[in-house]
C-alpha cells in the first residue's frame, strides 16, 4: 500500500507521494480513478486554485473561514473516496488548508 497525500497547494496537482522512491506531485489521472471522482477532485482543486492572487501571493485564500471549513470537509470526503476506491493500493492523508 502507497501513502499519498492530498491537499491544496497552489499551482500543482491535489496528489503527492511522499515516498523517497516515489516523491513528487502526481497527476490525478494517474491513480487510476472512476472518471466521476477525477471530476470531483479537479472541481475541488479548482476552487482553491481560484483563490490565488498572482500580484500579491500572500493575499490568496478564501474570503472567509466558513468557505475554509466547507473546503476542508469535502477535501476529507474526497480523501475517503480515493482510499475506497484504490482497493487497498492507497492510505491518503489529507492536509487541510
């Protein structure tokens, strides 16, 4: 079993392989998911991507907590559905942002 991380970071995939042998983002297509889960996460993705302020990076973020939390508990779901549908090949650890 691969652990992975997943969570936000600006400009790069949701996906990370900690592993010394396996370091580096991943693209999501790559971990073999149902086309309506890769959806999901890229719509997830989207959002936080969106929220990127090029002329003043340290700006970037939700306008609000609640949209945090929100963002962060379907982050938590979306984790949960990787794991369920990687059959055992994937343990995800999610980073809330």
């Amino acid at each position: 079993m691969k652990t992975i991380r997943f969570g936000v970071t600006y400009g790069a995939s949701p996906v990370f392989y900690p592993d010394v042998d396996h370091v580096g983002y991943v693209e999501i297509e790559d971990l073999g998911l149902s086309f309506e889960l890769k959806k999901e996460i890229n719509e997830w993705n989207e959002v936080c991507q969106d929220a990127f302020c090029e002329e003043y990076p340290p700006d970037s973020g939700f306008k609000n907590i609640a949209d945090a939390i929100l963002h962060n508990k379907r982050g938590e779901t979306l984790a949960s559905k990787i794991e369920e549908e990687s059959g055992g090949r994937l343990r995800v650890q999610f980073l809330a942002i």
